[in-house]
C-alpha cells in the first residue's frame, strides 16, 4: 500500500484548527456511468481519469474547526450551502476514525473529546467559472476528504483518503492521485455484490496506474459550448440508464473490460495511436448509453457533434491522430493532444469558433513551441468551409496533466 507522502499540517489561526488544500479536477477517459449501490457510491464498471493541472482548473478547500461554531457550515464560491446527506457521510467516517490520543498542533495538545465536540466550517472556491459547466465536483470533494483525514489527525493513506472521496462524489476518488489514475470498482463480479457491501466499500478505492511525469506532454483543451439545453444531472442520469439501458450491461462486461485494458497498455507504452482511438471510442459508448437510456438523455449538441466530426476530419488528414476527443454529462468537449500539436490544435478550433485572444486561457503558452503546420492547404480549407459556422464556444481553458490533491500553506 503506497504511503501518504502529503506532508501538510494543520495549524492555529485565531483560535480556530484549519488546514488547506488544492485539488484538481479529472477527465474521465473510460468513463463512470452507473452505480450498483447508491449508500456507498459502488460504480457499475471501474474508471480511468487524467489528472489536469491545478495551475489552470483547481479547487482550493479551507477546513475549520472551533468550539466557537455553533453548527456546521458550508461555504461554495462565497454562498452558503447545506450540509448534504453525503457530505455528513463523510464526516461520521471520519468522526470515527480520531485517534484516541487526540492530535498535537504546534505543540498544543486536542483531546479527542475536544476534536468531536467542535464543530466544522467549509469553505471551497473553485478557480473556474461555475457557469462553465466543468464540473468541480471531483476537486472539491477530493479536496474536502484530504483536508478533513489530516485536521482530525487520522491515519489515512491517500487510497484511503480516495475511498473518502468517493463517498462525497464518486469521480472525486480519482483526483487523489496526479498522472493517470483507475477507480477500481471493489469486485469482479456483478453478482456477488449484493451481499459483501461493507467489503466491496472497503475494496472500491483510487489507484495511480502511471504518475504526471510518465507522459508529462498531453494536454488538454477543454471547448466550453454554449448550451441551452436543460441539464439532467450525471448522478440522476446514471441511475435511469441503469434501470432501463440494456446497453449499459453490455458496456459493463464487455466494453468497459476491453477498453480498460487496452488503455492501460497504451499509458504504459505511451502509444498514441492506440490510446487516442480507446478515448474516443470509450466517449462515443457513454453516449450511446445515454441514446439507449429511456427517456434518452441529450448531452451533445450541435457544437459538440460538430467538434467531434472536425476532429475525424483533421486526424484523417494527417499521418497519425492530432487529437482525441472526450465527453461528459454536458455539451463541453475535451480535446486531448500531444504538446506538439497543441497550438495547431488550439488555432484551428480557436478561428473555426471565431472566438478572441482574450476568451483563451493558456498559462503555459510560452513553455509550448510554436505551430507546425499539420495539415495540408487544401484539407484545411475543406475544413473550415465544413464547419466554420457550426462551432459555437464561449471560451477554451488550455491544461495539461498534473499533481493530486496537495495540502498548502494558507
Ligand atoms: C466520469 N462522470 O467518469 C463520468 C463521466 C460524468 C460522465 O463521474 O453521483 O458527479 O456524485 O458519484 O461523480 C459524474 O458523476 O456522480 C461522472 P456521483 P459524479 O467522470
């Protein structure tokens, strides 16, 4: 079992215990879609994620603990939130886990009596506009679960700390780790899930396949489409296509093994080739789940199919794919690129959509050469006739692989 190397510490800031951390947001690249329990987030199929950079997407949690609050509070982007069901899940896993000794912070001792009578605020601020619709449910609660094991004194490994995570939000149990990183689900088996719950809860955990530096140069481009279109949330989306997809089952003993070892391999040997088709195709299949789902649910919308067809276009004209694109429970799409057709990748999209320099975020724009040309004149051209007008994007966030979840000095 890999040891917690986050070294953080809580400390005293005017009278009150706090810790910090910062999380990044995942992009799942065999994608979770379905639980088979709902009380202990137990995924239908294992996942595998990349981890972005927290330089350009990240969540920055703040825990407190005082026997000054009156109750427990939680603060999302400056508004108060409820405590959700899950979020009180959390903290009684983590209630029960205080070591009996109590915790020492900067040479003050806390009882554990002292530790379970204070009481907890939150505050979580994401770095990214909610309106964007990346979701930052990952970072926060990846963020929430490492700050929360560290200010109780509890002693929790970062695969525990994931299994934590997951409680809050399953997708969130992956940014534990930076680099590339599997939700194992806990059990091989779909039928013997019903009676070993507590045990497959105990088994489904994070688990780093290959860290930021293996394949320190994909990056990542993530398109954020208008969309008008009423959103059906991934946690009530999932749970209709498991009542009423037969495809779904498919996916889960078919597809998602294939897809899943395939992709492993093709981290391990770096094969673009291989691992650009498998992202693509695993995409393609959440979505056809959710054609399958009745009602069907609407994720794509026209910029979204107009971004995937152009990415076919651009990889069909050129010696090996430029880019693969992947989808969530929304209209954004996230186009994964090698670092040296990340400008050409960006220009092309950036003028198809029509959008200015000041609608780009690119922080590490002058660590990535400039442009080759990747495709010849007359493709290009058929390119931009093809679907200049049908790419509508309000910005694109340029990122790259990066670190897990990390306690800061704040
Ligand atoms: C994923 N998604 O693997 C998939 C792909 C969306 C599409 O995980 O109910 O917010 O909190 O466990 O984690 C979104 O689902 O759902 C998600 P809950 P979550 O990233």
């Amino acid at each position: 079992m890999e040891k917690d190397t986050k070294t953080g510490q809580p400390k005293w800031e005017d009278g009150k215990l706090k810790i910090t951390a910062i999380s990044p947001i995942n992009i799942a690249l065999i994608k979770y879609w379905g639980k088979v329990n709902e009380e202990y987030i137990i995924p239908l199929n294992s996942s595998l994620s990349i981890t972005l950079s927290t330089d350009d997407l990240c969540s920055t949690t703040s825990v407190y603990l005082s026997d000054q609050f009156e109750n427990d509070t939680l603060t999302l982007n400056g508004e108060s939130e409820e405590f959700t069901t899950r979020i009180q899940g959390m903290m009684k896993v983590i209630r029960d886990q205080v070591p009996e000794d109590g915790i020492e912070v900067e040479g003050k001792k806390v009882t554990k009596e002292e530790l379970l009578k204070m009481h907890v605020s939150v505050v979580s601020d994401n770095n990214f506009p909610t309106a964007s619709g990346v979701a930052s449910s990952s970072s926060g609660l990846s963020c929430l679960a490492l700050c929360l094991a560290k200010i109780y004194g509890c002693d929790m490994d970062m695969t525990e700390i994931s299994k934590l995570a997951r409680l809050g939000s399953g997708s969130a149990c992956r940014s534990l780790f930076g680099g590339y990183v599997e939700w194992d689900r806990g059990f091989d088996n779909l039928e013997e899930v019903d009676s070993n719950l507590e045990t497959i809860g105990k088994n489904s955990k994070a688990v780093l396949i290959q860290d930021e530096k293996h394949w320190p140069d994909l990056c990542c481009c993530i398109c954020v489409a208008d969309s008008s279109q009423k959103k059906v949330s991934s946690t009530k989306g999932m749970k209709t296509s498991v009542e009423t997809s037969e495809f779904l089952k498919h996916r889960e003993k078919v597809i998602v093994p294939k897809h899943l070892s395939m992709i492993k391999d093709a981290l391990k040997d770096k094969d673009w080739n291989a691992l650009s088709e498998i992202i693509m195709k695993e995409s393609n299949s959440l979505h056809s789940v959710c054609l399958d789902t009745y009602p069907p649910i609407f994720y794509q919308n026209d910029t979204t199919k107009a971004l995937i067809s152009m990415v076919h276009d651009l990889n069909n004209n050129h010696y090996e794919p430029i880019a693969a694109y992947t989808v969530d429970a929304g209209a954004n799409v996230f186009l994964i690129t090698p670092e040296k057709n990340l400008k050409f990748l960006l220009n092309t999209v950036k003028d198809l959509a029509g959008l200015s320099d000041d609608k780009i975020k690119f922080s590490f724009e002058k660590d990535v050469e400039s442009e080759h040309n990747q495709v010849d004149g007359d493709a290009m051209t058929k390119i931009e006739n093809e679907y200049k007008s049908k790419i509508n994007l309000h910005q694109i966030i340029v990122t790259r692989v990066g670190k897990g979840v990390t306690i800061i000095d704040k």
